[in-house]
C-alpha cells in the first residue's frame, strides 16, 4: 500500500477532531454508540488529513536498526552511537527507580531528524521495542516555554509585536505609558513575578487565558507588585506566572486564541503537524486511541483542588483533581490527555507532542541558526539563546548556567551557542531537549515517568557526547 492510500478507522464519540468552542462543555464519553469512520492519513501520523495542518509530512528514520546486535541495556557493548542510544535508553526506562512505563526519544544529527525509537516496560523488570510509540503523544509539561518564546520570536520577526512592549497585569494587553515590564521581561524571567508554588488557579481555572488574567483576585492571577507572588524589579525567578501572562499578551497582540497562534506560527510551519494544546482532538483521533497516548498512574494534586471547588466556582474539577476528596489518602490514579483542561497554564506548560514533533521543532531551530532563511533570523534564535541571567550554579547547574529567553543556555551573546535545553514535568510525564547549535544536533526525550528531568537532560546530552558532538 503506498502512502497516498493509507487510512485509519477510527472511533469518534459523537465529537469532531477540531478543537472544542472555549466554551463548551466536555462531552462525557461512551454517551453514544461509537461512530467508526474510515479516513485518508497519508503521512501515517494518526491525525486524519481533515485534521493535519501538514498532511504530507512523512517520518524517514535515517539509521536501520537492524545494524544493531540484540538489546543487553549495556551501551558499551555497542560501537554505533545509535545503537549506544536507543540501550541507555532502555536503561533508564528500566533501572530508574521510578515509575516509567514508556519512553520515546529522538536524534537529530547535520541538522535532520536522524531517528526515532520507543519502549514500554513489562511486568517483572523486563521492557519492549515499542517501534509505533514514536507517535505517541506526551504531555511535555515546561518544554512548552522554549515553545511559546520561539513564537513571539517569530512574530517579532515580522513585526507584528516587539520583546519591548510593555504588558498590563491587569488582562495581558499591551501597555502604551508608564509601563512596568515587557515581554522580554516575562520571557526571560526577569523582575515579574516570583515561584508559583501553591497558585492552585493555574491549574484549575474555569476559563480562558485572557479571562484568567482579568480576574481582579490577586490569588489567582497575580499584579507584579502583589505581596504573594509580585516580584517587580527583582532578580531572575523562574514562574509559570511569567509565561502565562506572556501568552495572554500574544493573544490579546494577535487577535486570536493562544492556541491558535502556536498553531499558525509554530506548529504548522515547523511541521510539528500532532502538536497541539487540545486533548479532545488527541483523545478523539486515532493517535489519543489505545497505544497512541502516554498515560499511566500518577500522583495528582487532587484533594486541594476538590476543597477548593467546594467553595470558589472558578476553580473546575479536572485532570489534576483525580477521584480524592480532600482528607482522603493521597494516592496514585489513571487518566487520560484531554482531562487537563486549564488554559491559564498552557503557555508554560501545556503543549503536547511526540518525539517526532518536538524533533521537526528542533530541526527548526538548528536550520534557522545556521541558515538566514528559517523560520526566525539568525539575529532572533542568537538573541534567544544569549545569556539574561546568571543563575550561579556551577559546578551542579542541573541543566545550563544561564538562562536565555525560553532556554537555559551555555553563552553570551555574540558567543558560539554550544548548548541549550529546557526540561519539562507535569504528573506523570518528563522531557528532556537539548540542542547543541554550533554541531547542528539535538536530542529529544520524552517519558511516561515520575523520573528527574534532570537525569533525563543529562541522558539526553550523553546521548549527544556519544555522537562526539
């Protein structure tokens, strides 16, 4: 069968592949009898043509497995840097500790997406090739900064909105006199808003974005001065607050919803073609259907925000919320993709994709460093990649030393930029991206894990050192 002639059946529940109105209601599931509905899916990703942005965008592995002896999880017993990669790996999935159930990661060498691969573990330590899991979707939690930064980037790029507008507090919109911080400022966490530790609303609010931002409680979403989480004019502090209100600006800039933007100006054309921040489309599309979606048992927040819906309506039961009431034991639950539903996060931390996704992402951005063509100019990826802040770490930087706009980075700028990355973590997911721009490679790693981003960064980079990178 050719490309051209792929199709997929799949089950639809009575709702489309498009994303849901923001103010619809969820659809409870299995309330109709399944509809099954054959449809084209010509580059074989599990979203429907009707659905795909970038229909035509077709993953070639450049490396054959079959070139590797049988799997021992001992990378020195292999002489090929693919073959070292795919048993570190396996043994992380295996031997870490935590609760992994899938992996899937990605090397992206001279600039291309080289390879792809996946595992899954088994009952009684053992694992399994899982070759289709490099589809499978994740959620990547705070590699979705790297994500949004890129973005306003880009829109910079072709003017449409500058890193130094000033932006209101009070609803995201741009400020036009006696502004107090920027977009540059929020991007690169520079004197905006302090950790968001306990901000339960971020997590659970009835409500769109730029709703979110215009609710006057300074408990749900901060002015930079508030005594809670205000940090205006202070040091560097790392907050999903700041990439929140970020993303309210870039929708208010632009005229459409957050998700939208992503879509029309990263996604599609990165060719990132299943990324998106919509779980009902994930869920309702053969790639949210059984194996196609990351999801085990996690630990939720669950009881505080089931008290706190008690009480304040604008905080909804989902995803984090779980089946435990407050008071109850705190334990570990099932669930699936699209329960995650509040926007107020999305921006820091709500995008969802596969390794093949995040690895068109970074061919992007390797392709844009070195060429001028791409699709931000050298002068925009080198000013995101430079040096904001100095987070005096060494020698035990979990990551990089500096953070730049969107990344955490290794140079200044007009440096060579030899290594970038950002990690990300929501309940029951991790994800490592590391791209070193001055030997045109990258990895991705992606999990179904309770593991350290961390050990999962520095995998990732080993991974990298293997290739002599």
């Amino acid at each position: 069968m050719s490309k051209k002639q792929l199709a997929h059946t799949f089950m639809i529940s009575g709702i489309a592949c498009i994303a849901l109105p923001a103010t619809a209601q969820k659809i409870p599931q299995h309330t109709a009898p399944p509809i099954y509905i054959t449809e084209r899916d010509s580059d074989n990703d599990g979203l429907p043509d009707r659905c795909d942005d970038c229909p035509e965008v077709w993953y070639e592995p450049g490396f054959d497995w079959n070139e590797c002896g049988p799997m021992d999880l001992n990378p020195y017993n292999d002489a090929q840097p693919e073959c070292k990669a795919r048993e570190r790996v396996a043994n992380l999935l295996v031997n870490s500790g935590t609760m992994v159930t899938t992996m899937a990661f990605a090397v992206i060498k001279d600039g291309q997406l080289h390879f792809a691969d996946a595992f899954e573990t088994l009952s009684g330590g053992r694992f399994r090739h899982d070759p289709d899991g490099i589809k499978r979707l994740y959620r990547v939690g705070s590699t979705s900064k790297p994500i949004a930064a890129v973005t306003a980037k880009i829109l910079e790029d072709k003017g449409l909105l500058s890193f130094s507008d000033f932006v209101s507090d009070d609803d995201g919109s741009q400020v036009f006199s006696n502004g107090k911080r920027t977009l540059r400022h929020l991007l690169s966490h520079q004197g905006a808003f302090k950790l968001d530790i306990g901000a339960i609303h971020l997590y659970c609010y009835d409500g769109d974005l730029i709703e979110f931002w215009q609710d006057p409680d300074d408990l749900v979403s901060p002015h930079y001065d508030s005594s809670t989480y205000g940090n205006l004019y202070g040091p560097y502090e790392y907050s999903a607050f700041n990439y929140s209100l970020a993303g309210a600006y870039l929708a208010h800039s632009q005229g459409e919803p957050f998700a939208d933007v992503i879509q029309n100006t990263l996604f599609t054309p990165a060719r990132m073609c299943t990324a998106t921040y919509d779980g009902s489309r994930v869920r309702h599309t053969p790639i949210g259907q059984d194996r196609g979606t990351s999801q085990g048992a996690v630990m939720h927040v669950g009881p505080y925000i089931n008290y706190i819906t008690l009480y304040d309506v604008r905080c909804i039961d989902n995803y984090y919320s779980s089946d435990d009431l407050y008071g109850d034991v705190y334990d570990h639950q099932y669930y699936q993709l699209d329960e995650a539903d509040a926007e107020a996060r999305d921006p820091a931390g709500g995008v969802i994709a596969s390794s093949i996704d995040l690895g068109h992402f970074a061919e992007a951005l390797l392709y844009s460093y070195h060429n001028a063509d791409g699709l931000i100019s050298p002068d925009g990826i080198r000013d995101l990649w430079a040096a904001t802040s100095d987070l005096q770490c060494e020698p035990d930087c979990p990551y990089q030393r500096y953070y730049g706009i969107g990344f955490f980075t290794e140079s200044w700028f007009g440096e060579p930029v030899t290594e970038v990355s950002h990690g990300g973590s929501r309940p029951g997911y991790a994800s490592a991206f590391v791209l070193r721009p001055e030997s045109n490679a990258a990895v991705v790693i992606l999990a179904n894990a309770d593991v350290s981003t961390v050990a999962m960064s520095d995998l990732a980079k080993t991974i990298l050192d293997d290739f002599g990178y």
